[in-house]
C-alpha cells in the first residue's frame, strides 16, 4: 500500500493512494516511451516527424525527472509500475511499423496515428493527476503535472500538424 502523507490534514486525502498508484503507472509508461520513441523515430520517412519524435523523446526524459519531483515532494521513492496501457499501444505501433515499412507514402501517417493514441493517453493520465493533485493541495505536484499535461497537448497539436501538412496529403 502507499504511504499517505499527512492523510490526516490533506484535503480529499481518500484520492492519495488512487494518485500515487497513477504516479507509478505514468513513470512506468514513460521509461516505456523512451524505448518506443526510438523506434518510431528510426522508422519515420519525413524528417520533420522524425524531428519531432526526438524531441518528444527529450521532452520524456523532463517528464521522467519531474515525476520524481513529484515522488520526493510527497516523500515517496520513484517506482513505477509495468503501464499495460503503453504496451499495448506501443505493441500496436511496432505492428504498424512491420506493416507499413514498404509503403513510405503511408507509413508516416501510421506512425502519426500511433503517436497521437499514445499522447492522448499520456494526456488522460497527466489530465487526472493534476486534478487529484489540485484537489488534495498538492500544489508543486500541480504544477510539474500541469506543465507536462502542457507539453503532452503541444506534441499532440504538432503530431497534427505534421500529418495535415505532409503525412495525410
């Protein structure tokens, strides 16, 4: 079970453990990215989105260390947790990759496709922390969550981007 901090004095202290378990599972998914961002990477054909997937994998490694932030704010180890979640999205995208590799006028789109499934849950995720977050007063949490919830809208809105303006014509 989770530690709660001050559960006593925290508001809404019922959503601790239900917010630290989401914690692990998005730290967990994130170290799981970092792998996946490789791949997709190597296998975009458009520089611009190959571009922007080695971004997004920088921007993980940030996402990666505020979460420890988080972690020690609340004073908790940082452990994440297996994230079925991104296995199987990531599974998906590795599936996409084999079946469109011989096809480049499709394969970005794919992989645009594939990208934007894992940042919608990627947004989900941040979306409900730093709601649990705001409402226990964790307002640090809040904060660091919020600005990767930020970054994670951002990728999605380029991911878009990239596919109307070369992916998808």
């Amino acid at each position: 079970m989770a530690q709660k901090k001050q559960s006593g004095s925290m508001p809404n202290a019922h959503l601790h453990e239900l917010f630290v378990d989401e914690l692990k599972d998005i730290l967990g998914a994130e170290r799981q990215l970092l792998k996946g961002l490789k791949k997709l990477k190597d296998a975009a054909n458009s520089e611009t989105l190959s571009k922007a997937f080695q971004t997004h994998y920088e921007q993980t490694e940030g996402h990666i260390e505020r979460l420890r932030s988080v972690f020690g704010e609340l004073g908790l180890t940082a452990r994440g947790k297996k994230c079925k979640a991104m296995e199987g999205l990531l599974a998906e995208a590795e599936e996409i990759i084999e079946e469109f590799q011989d096809s480049p006028e499709v394969v970005d789109a794919a992989l645009i496709a594939a990208a934007q499934k894992v940042e919608h849950y990627e947004i989900a995720s941040y979306g409900c922390l730093v709601t649990y977050a705001s409402l226990m007063g964790h307002q640090e949490a809040q904060e660091l969550l919020g600005m990767t919830l930020a970054e994670e809208k951002d990728t999605d809105a380029l991911l878009t981007e990239i596919a109307m303006s070369e992916a998808n014509s």
